[in-house]
C-alpha cells in the first residue's frame, strides 16, 4: 500500500502541476488555461487545468488578459481569494503574472 501511495504521489508531482502557497496567500502554479465554458460553481473566467485535465483553479485576471492564454501551459503567480472554494469548485486566484511555458 505505501508504495502504491508513493507511487501516485511521485506520479503527481512528475505529471501533474507544480503549485506552492507562500504564508501571504501568493500562489504560483504551472498548468493549461482553459476559458470556463460551463461549471457547477459559479465563479472565475477560465480555469488552470493539469495534463490530465482536472481543474486545478478556478482563475481570474484584473491585470492580465486570460483569453491570450487559453490552451497553452504557462505558469501564473496571484494571490488567492478569500472565501472559496464553493460549490464543489476549486480554489480561486486572482493572476497578477503569467509566462508561457516552451
């Protein structure tokens, strides 16, 4: 059982996103943006999503233009906004940086 645990977080961290939280609630996180078409919780414009798919955030950009995103991997710096996640969404971040990544 431990290594079928080890086994699935290895896989995460290999394949999955890479995302830290500092103590100010500032979030980088690497992942595909995708424009929210329609969701079971009612916030944000667009998601980032890991390789599998899954919604890892649920993203807003009052400086940042998403849409010039969407479908590529980038990487994003925001800070995290208070009271959410609801719904059964994910967490919600307002981006103040984003990079394409190669």
């Amino acid at each position: 059982m431990k290594h079928a645990f080890f086994l699935f977080v290895f896989s995460l961290l290999l394949f999955g996103c890479d995302t830290s939280v500092n103590s100010d609630n500032t979030v980088t996180a690497v992942g595909v943006v995708h424009k929210i078409e329609m969701s079971t919780w009612m916030y944000g414009t667009h998601t980032l999503a890991d390789s599998s798919g899954k919604h890892l955030y649920a993203l807003t950009g009052s400086s940042v233009d998403l849409n010039s995103y969407e479908n590529k991997k980038v990487r994003i710096t925001g800070n995290l906004i208070d009271g959410y996640p609801v719904d059964g969404g994910p967490m919600y971040i307002n981006v103040t940086g984003i990079s394409i990544i190669e």
